[in-house]
C-alpha cells in the first residue's frame, strides 16, 4: 500500500448521511470502492426509532432483531 493522501483525512461526529453523501460525492471519485475498517464488505444497519444509521463491515447476524432474516444485496459491486 502507498499510502492515504492526507487532504482527504477528516474526522467527523454526527455527522449526518446528506453531509456524509455530500463531501463524498463532491470529494471521492464514484469509481472508488468503499473500505469499511479495512474490509470491503458492507453492511448497511438502520434504527428507525432513534434515527441512527450504521455503516458497518460486520454483518450483526446474531442481532435478535436479525433473526429468521438475511442481510438484503445493496448493489453488486467489483469482486477482488
């Protein structure tokens, strides 16, 4: 790996998902695939009750609420 480009470096806290959609959009090639903590798998998670949406590399499978349930296909992605 060469390196992250620290113009792109940023930290955030609640943040919301139109800003987060908007600096990516306006920031980060559309062809770039997405990392979650080093994984390219991602899982989309969302509470309702609280507003809160998680962007996750684990599945959460053994979440009560998840059971009897299989995680959704987002979109078919490039395969490494």
């Amino acid at each position: 790996m060469i390196g992250y480009d620290p113009k792109y470096w940023k930290h955030g806290v609640n943040v919301t998902v139109g800003q987060f959609c908007d600096y990516v959009k306006k920031n980060i090639p559309s062809d770039a695939v997405l990392y979650i903590c080093g994984d390219n798998n991602v899982y989309l998670h969302y509470l309702s009750e609280s507003n809160i949406f998680s962007v996750d590399y684990d599945d959460l499978s053994d979440l009560p609420e998840y059971e009897g349930y299989e995680a959704g296909k987002l979109v078919t992605g490039v395969s490494s």
